[in-house]
C-alpha cells in the first residue's frame, strides 16, 4: 500500500457507514448537474489530477488519470502509472503493477468504497449528509463521522465535480482535480472488470 492509487478504496470508503432507516438522505444538491447529464447520455468520463501528501515523509505525489463512471454504480480509474481500479454493486478490481497483482474485492469488501462513490452516483449520495460551505463548495459527511473525516467538493460553473478532498484517516488525505468532463454513451459492466495481465496474481478477496 505505497502507492497514492493504493488509497482510492480506503480514501473512497473513510468508512463503510451507511444511513440508517430512521434518517435516509436527502438528494444531494453537488451532484445534481452531473447525475442529470450521466442519466442523458449514459456515461461520463473525465480526466483527474491526484494529489497525497504523505503523512510520513511529508512528500507529495502526483498521479494523472482517467475517471469512468455509469448507472447505476459502475466506477473506474486508470493511473498513469498502470494501476487501474475498478468499482461495481457485486465488488470491484484493483490492478497493482508494482506488485503484479490483480486483487478482486466482493461486495463485501468493496461496500465501504460504494458509499463515497455514492456520492456521485446516487441521487441520495449513497447515505451522506450534504452542507453547503460556499457558492459552489459543499462538505459531504458519513452519519456518526466527525468533521475531520468529510469530503469537500467544489463545482466548476458548470455545475460539475472539479476538486474532491477525500481524508481516509484524520493524519491523511487525497486530492483529486477534475477536468474536461464528456459524456458518451454507457458501454456496460463489461468495462468495469480487469482482465489479468500474463504473470499478475489474482487476488481474491470476500
């Protein structure tokens, strides 16, 4: 786990909390913009900027990428480094060309991680509590999570997600800037499950 993408399932997740069935959630008013477009043409793909500090060296990282999300809960992001992650309802993949593993998380695994993705890909930001901090700034909370561990969004003017602050721990965090959002239509599960590279070991995990 020394990589910044190695992050992404922990930063995604904080925490695998979800509301409860006394305070479900109020559509989230961040993503709206970008939940109506994906809805229209099925698929939006971005280019992102990842930015960590590590906490122990205070050295920074920075990793380019591609961001791919569908309905209902499909992610995925490709690092120029050759990671790759992937998000799905049913689990997800994490490809690890430095330790030349593909590890395949279930639904259990990969329930922490759909709650941050939820943000963007559920119209009730998968059980988060929105406040808005600025025209177009907004902090996203998990129920019970203090403030030290919420994500912040900022919007572009147009309305779409351009800055994410994701903290997995309150000594840590993980920067991601959004560019060039386009809009395709969807291509389906099929694009959100790696194949394993000759000489990668699967990995499986519940």
């Amino acid at each position: 786990m020394k990589v910044p993408a190695a992050l992404v399932f922990a930063a995604l997740a904080a925490a695998g909390v979800r509301a409860g069935p006394d305070s479900p959630p109020a559509p989230l008013v961040s993503t709206r913009v970008l939940l109506a477009k994906l809805r229209g043409a099925g698929r939006a793909e971005a280019s992102v900027r990842l930015e960590r500090r590590d906490p122990l060296s205070g050295r920074t990282t920075v990793l380019r990428g591609r961001l791919v999300l569908e309905l209902p809960h499909f992610a995925r992001l490709d690092l120029g480094d050759g990671q790759g992650l992937t998000l799905r309802e049913d689990g997800g993949d994490w490809l690890q060309p430095a330790t030349r593993q593909l590890i395949r998380a279930g639904a259990r695994s990969a329930a922490g991680p759909l709650v941050w993705w939820g943000a963007l890909l559920d119209p009730g930001g998968g059980g988060l509590h929105e406040r808005k901090t600025g025209p177009r700034e907004y902090v996203l909370l998990l129920p019970g999570a203090g403030e030290a561990m919420a994500q912040r969004m900022e919007l572009g003017t147009e309305g779409l997600p351009r800055r994410l602050l994701v903290v997995p721990s309150p000594e840590d965090s993980v920067e991601y800037r959004i560019v060039r959002w386009r809009f395709t239509p969807a291509r389906g599960r099929s694009d959100f499950v790696l194949q394993t590279p000759p000489g990668f070991e699967v990995v499986e995990l519940p």
